[in-house]
C-alpha cells in the first residue's frame, strides 16, 4: 500500500504557472508508475499526465506542451509542473500511483491522495 500527500495548489491567474507535489510513502517509490489526475466541479475525473518508473511520460492532449511531469527518486516525490494555466484547468489534481508495468489512464486502480484544489482566474 502506498499513501500519498499531494500539495502546491492554490490560486493563480490566467497565464500563470505553479507546481504541483505528491509525496509517497510505502511500497517503493521507483517501482511505481504515478499519474497525476484532475477533476472539475460537475465532471469525470480525467488523465492529465504519467510517468513510468523508467521516466517515460505522457499526457493528455490539452495540457501537453504546458504541463511537465517529472519525479525524485530519492524524494520519493512526482511533481506536475503547469505553466500557461487557463480557467479550464481549474480542478482538483489527484495524485495517483500505480503498478509500474500495468498502469492506465482510466485511472481504476492504485493509491490515491486526497487531492489538492488548483484555480485559475479569469
């Protein structure tokens, strides 16, 4: 089992940048495969961005070019670096840590944090 700590969001303008945190505790952390999820008030929970214990990433189209995933090892922590955050982006962001060889987008199985709430004004 693996528990999770998701922190860095808050408020921001349109055009802004901030990151996101997620700090992992448990299993072995580069084992995993940890993917960053997102859900707006009023709709599905949805993929924002993955990355593989190999540090493979991917990310959903409409943050792909702004948003960078990364990870520490050794910190056992998987950032989500957002710049040029638009209204849409406003949601919580999950956190999310899955095995690394089997992972997926539909974000059905795993550990999850809590959540940590991002705004972006207009």
């Amino acid at each position: 089992q693996v528990q999770l700590a998701e922190s860095g969001g808050g408020l921001v303008q349109t055009g802004g940048s901030l990151r996101l945190s997620c700090a992992a505790s448990g299993r072995a952390f580069s084992t995993l495969a940890m993917v960053w999820f997102r859900q707006a008030p009023g709709k599905e929970r949805e993929f924002v961005a993955a990355i593989t214990p190999f540090s493979n990433t991917y990310y959903a189209d409409s943050v792909k070019g702004r948003f960078t995933i990364s990870r520490d090892n050794v910190k056992n922590t998987v950032y989500l670096q957002m710049n040029s955050l638009k209204p849409e982006d406003t949601a919580v962001y999950l956190c999310n840590a899955q095995g690394g060889s089997s992972w997926t987008r539909r974000g059905t199985s795993g550990s999850w944090g809590q959540g940590t709430q991002l705004t972006v004004s207009s």
